[in-house]
C-alpha cells in the first residue's frame, strides 16, 4: 500500500490532535476550577511512579514481552545507582545522566 503526500499529511496533523489534546484539556479544564490540595499532593507521585515503571521495564523486560530475570548484571547495578541518586539529589535529570553513564561503563567493562 502506498501512501500518498495528503496520505501522509493527514497523518501529521491527526498526530498532532493526537498529541495536543491530552496536553490542552486538563488546562482547559482547571483553569476555571481550583484544584483539591488531595489531587495535588497526589500527583506528586506520577513522575516517580513513571520513572520507576520505565526503569523496571528497560532491566527486567525484553523486547518480546517476557520476564529477564539473567544476564542484565550491568542493567540492574546501574538501576541500584539511579536509585541512589534520585533518592539522594532528588532530580530525575541527573539521575538518568549517572545511570546512562554507569551502564555504558559497566557495559564496556563487564
């Protein structure tokens, strides 16, 4: 099947719609309403819970969907150190810069 330029340009701006809405309702929504202190504190967590998923799923899950429980040695070292830092800096940009740098290490050594 071959796709034609409107093909694609539809495409791009139904991806764009997409991509918008999830961004510009909630601000739609909330911008007339006072947010609860509970949802606040609640969403607090997200990042964190988002982050932890991603980093579980990149050591313990391989690209067919199933369970790795070996051979990650250097995947898992670098997810303990990420750990270490996020709990010890709290900031989710220097904890992904030191486990990247830890696992290419690791990588080139082990």
């Amino acid at each position: 099947m071959e796709y034609s330029s409107l093909d694609h340009l539809l495409i791009i701006i139904l991806g764009f719609f997409v991509a918008f809405a999830p961004r510009y309702l909630p601000l739609l929504f909330f911008s007339k309403r006072q947010i609860p202190e509970w949802f606040n504190d609640w969403m607090k967590y997200v990042p964190i819970s988002l982050f932890t998923a991603l980093v579980v799923k990149g050591i313990f899950i391989s690209s067919k969907y199933t369970l790795v429980t070996s051979g990650n040695l250097t995947l898992i070292i670098g997810g303990l150190v990420v750990i270490l830092i996020a709990y010890w800096t709290r900031s989710m940009a220097m904890s992904v810069i030191v486990g990247l740098v830890t696992v290419m290490i690791l990588t080139l050594i082990i």
